[in-house]
C-alpha cells in the first residue's frame, strides 16, 4: 500500500480536500493524460476609463465542458485616482497578485496533503515593484511589468521546518500562476 | 502647442480618462522619475482546502502611501468540484486571465487617449491552456503555467484599422500585465 492510499484510509480530509478524491483524479489523469489537459476563460467588457469588468464561468478541462457553474463570476477592475480612476475596483496589476497568492497557496495545501502534512494556518503579504515609466512608455528603457515580486508566507504546520522549506520549493516550481510569471508565457493578441 | 496640449483644450475627457489630469502627472513623473516607482500589495489568508481570500488596499505610489481606499477589497479565490473545490470563487488561473484582460484594456484605451482616438466599444475574450500533469508532479516535462494565452479584442473607434493595429501593438509592449506574463519576472517567496 503506497503512502497516500494509507492516509486515505485513515482519515477522508486532509486540508479540507478530499483525500480519495484526489487519488481518484490522479490515478484517471494517470490513464488518460489528456483529461489533465485544461482551457481556462474570461470575457472582459470596458465600461469607461480605467473600469472594465470580468465574466468567468465556464471552462474545458477534464475531457469535457465544466457545467458546475450555475452563474458566472463577476469582477470589477478599476485604477485609484492617482492613476486617473474612481477606485472602481481593484487595479490589473492588484488582481495579479491576488491570483499569485491564491496559486502559490493552494499548491502549497495540495502537496502538503499528498505528503500528509496538515497544514493549521497559512497566510502570505506580496509586494511587487513596477516603474510606470515603462507603461506611460516615457522611457524604453524601462521595463513595463512587475520588476519582481516578493511573498512572505506565514505557515503553521504538523512537520519540521525542513519539510515546510521542500515543500515551499516545490510548490514555486509546481505553481502554475507563479510559473506563468516567472517563466515567459506567450501572449496572443488579435483583433476580431 | 504639442498634440496633446491641443487634444486638451479641445475637450476635458476622452475615453473617460480626464485628459488634463493625465498630461499633468507625465510632467510631474517626466520632472521626478521617482514619482513612477510604485509598489503594489495584497494579503492572503487559506481558509480551507482550494479556498482562500485576498484583501488589497494600500499601496505606494507617486511618492506617498496611497489613502484613497475607504476599506479594502476583498476577493474569494476558490475551485470548482472538478478541482477538489466547491467553487467558492473563480481561481487563481482565471483570476490571472480577469487580470490581463483589464490591464491590455486599460492601457490601450490610455493610449488611445494619448493619440486623440475616441474608442466606442472594446471587449476582450481569452483562453489559456495549461496541462494539470505539470501542477500535480505527474510528468516533470510539462510546464506548470499556461502554455499559450489567447486574446480576442472586438474594439470600436474612431480611427482606420491601421491605426487600430498599431495601438494594439504598442498595447501589447507596454501593458504591465500583459508584459510580466510574457517575460519571466522574478517571484522571491519567503517564509517568515
């Protein structure tokens, strides 16, 4: 009996997922790769200025379209009036980051799970540096995204703190937000 | 009188964007380049499972702790069943997807604003693929990001499609969002 069939035996969540569940996932995306293969969405309509706003609902993944949305998910980007806006909503770049956290955090309560780690309280602070001279285009030589972008994690768990550092490794290398920002991810832009 | 002066005293918004108030702060940055640092933030707090939250208020900018925000924003990030959650919220995938699609939207329309292009319509659609066998360790030759995003922009203006192209191409070199996801930004996390 392998490690994780004997957790899942012991007890049915851990991190509040679903212990068999995921091993039932993992052992069908083992049988079959191309159910691990996912298209996400969005639909964005401009209102004015520096507001415009998000439709998410449906998605591919699995082997087939994902219905288990009874209505989509709506979200407001606005700019503060420093930046010409109305505090209409959170900032793009602002919504970056919301996303990087919420990635990093669930990998990391993912693979704590598959290690049978129970994780009591995890928390994290981003801050990111950009120059706007890079996106006013006021300088070329200014780098227009993020610069970089650092995450304090704070994390109580049943382990070591060694087994809380390979996990934290793992988890930046397995992430995927945090590897569509760290590695360069092709952007396709056409006009329709 | 350069174009923008003229654009100015010709009308006061264009674009929903108050154009004095845009030529006012590229003097001001053009005059202190420190004025363009910003530093943008959100903290995250797990709930359980693929669950967790996000508030995003301060930031630093323009060379000041910003205090135009009454309270902070709050965004759910969650799964959907398929994904061991209970859609409690978009994730963070699609987050990132609501994130690009408002900051390619923000800065073309600044842009356009920039050139005197009057925009009467802009949506976007977008799809990403990314293959779940690099999230979950299954097959370390899989990327754990998306592989590819794709932007469908509908956009209305007062201008020739030439115009249109060439604003969409500046757009894609200029937005932030759009630019930390093509280039590989450094994502420092640390434990604390």
């Amino acid at each position: 009996m392998s490690a994780q069939a004997a957790i899942a035996e012991k007890t049915t969540f851990i991190n509040g997922l679903n212990v068999q569940q995921a091993l039932d996932t993992i052992a069908a995306l083992k049988a079959d790769k191309s159910l691990a293969k996912f298209r996400f969405r969005a639909k964005n309509r401009w209102v004015s200025g520096g507001e415009n706003r998000s439709t998410i609902r449906d998605f591919y993944g699995a082997g087939v379209e994902d219905t288990s949305r009874m209505k989509p998910f709506e979200f407001v980007n606005g700019e503060p009036p420093v930046l010409l806006g109305d505090n209409e909503g959170a900032n793009p770049v602002e919504f970056l980051l919301h996303a990087l956290a919420g990635c990093v955090t669930t990998t990391f309560v993912l693979h704590a799970m598959a290690r049978g780690i129970a994780i009591r309280e995890l928390s994290t602070e981003l801050e990111g540096n950009i120059d706007l001279q890079g996106l006013l285009g006021l300088d070329g030589a200014v780098f227009p995204g993020y610069e970089q972008i650092r995450i304090k994690m704070h994390v109580k768990a049943d382990c070591s703190d060694e087994a809380l550092d390979d996990l934290l490794a793992y988890t930046q290398g397995h992430s995927p937000v945090c590897n569509t920002v760290c590695q360069p991810v092709p952007v396709v832009i056409e006009r329709v």
